[in-house]
C-alpha cells in the first residue's frame, strides 16, 4: 500500500497548482523492446502497458506565460487505481521558467530546445543540442469535447517518487501524425513513422501539487499483492 505527503518547491520556482490553457498534437505507438528501459530504476519492475504516447503542446497561459513543450512517456504504468499512469524521461521546452518550475515541483527533467510550430500550423518541429522531432498532423471528423483525469509518476534526483494528478478538458479531433525522429535525443524508444493521434483545441489543464509516494511495509500475515 501506499501513503503520500506533499513535497513542496522551492520559492524561487512557480509554485503548483498549475492552471493552464493550451492546444496540443498527441500520439502513440507500440512500445519498443527498449522502452522499459528509459524508466528510473525505482519504476522498472512496474506494471505496465506497452504503450509509447508522445504530444506537441502549445501552452497559451501558464503561471509563466506561454511557451511551447515536446515530451514523451516509454510506456503507461498501471496502477491499482484504474487510471495508467505516464512517466516523462523525455521533456523539451522553449522557457526557462518553465523548466526551472518543472524541475523544482514535480521532478520533470526538462531541458530547452526550438520550436517552429505557428498557430493553426499542420506541422510541429522541435530542435535540441544535435536532435529533432517533426510532426506533421493530419486532423480527422469535427472536434468532439473531452473530459478526463490523467497521472503522472516522477522520481527525482534524491530517489523520492512523487505522484502528480492531472485534469484536462478541451475539444479534440482524430488525427494521424507522421513523425520523424533523429539524433541521439529522443531515445531510441520513440518510433518514427505514422501513428494514430488526437488534435486537442482549447483545452484547459490542471497540474496538481506533487505528492511523494511512501511504500508501507505490509502487515504481517497479509503479504502485498
């Protein structure tokens, strides 16, 4: 089992709860042989469902203003609450509020890259020192409203695991996305090709505190599951 505690940021960083707007460009694709191994160590033996899901997002308000995101989970952890849970090894982005704050309240592990993606724009380009990712979005049927909770699982630099809850709402189109990878970053786990994608159109998105997650030692003569 499990128990929580709030871990709190430094006060130089924009603190959580976050409360943003954005657009954004998801897609996904069967996990690779390596992508288990892009997890930290504490998550490896986790759990979970083959499943790569990677997304452009266009923040348009944030606690530190507008900026834009490039980011990826290897595969989706499952936990014994029903809702699978993502783990970002991979971020980019073009603030460095943002990756001060990402870094300070939940453990992302942010880094700055480029990005050429206009507004209303079909393709989504993010350069880093010696790596790219393009997605050209193909968006699919009229916009239908979407409501839904998501979980993230971070490990910081200290070892401690941290539990983030998410809320998003929005409208979304099906999409395909073709995407194209190169350079040492991103990892090898993140596949090149053509995938099934979501278009998602002024949506709102609420970041929860981080919450460090606690293994309890199992009662004697009930052993854990």
């Amino acid at each position: 089992m499990f128990a929580v505690s709030e871990s709190v940021p430094p006060p130089s960083a924009a603190p959580a709860p976050w409360s943003t707007r954005l657009e954004a460009v998801v897609w996904w694709h069967r996990a690779t042989p390596a992508a288990r191994t892009a997890l930290p160590a504490a998550l490896r033996a986790r759990p979970a469902l083959p499943l790569t899901v990677v997304a452009f997002v266009r923040y348009t308000a944030t606690p530190v203003g507008p900026y834009r995101e490039v980011l990826a989970t290897p595969v989706l952890l499952l936990q014994r609450a029903l809702l699978p849970a993502a783990t970002i090894p991979f971020i980019a982005v073009d603030s460095p509020a943002s990756l001060a704050a990402g870094r300070a309240n939940w453990a992302l592990p942010k880094t700055i890259a480029r990005f050429d993606w206009p507004p209303n724009g079909r393709e989504a380009v993010a350069e880093g020192d010696g790596w790219s990712v393009a997605a050209r979005i193909r968006a699919l049927g009229p916009a239908l409203p979407f409501a839904a909770p998501a979980a993230d699982r971070q490990v910081s630099e200290a070892g401690e695991e941290l539990a983030i809850a998410l809320r998003a709402c929005g409208r979304a189109r099906l999409a395909t996305v073709a995407v194209e990878v190169d350079g040492p970053q991103p990892p090898g786990w993140l596949r090149a090709g053509r995938h099934p994608g979501m278009a998602i159109i002024g949506a709102r998105l609420h970041v929860g505190r981080p919450r460090s997650v606690v293994t309890a030692p199992a009662p004697p003569g009930n052993p854990r599951a």
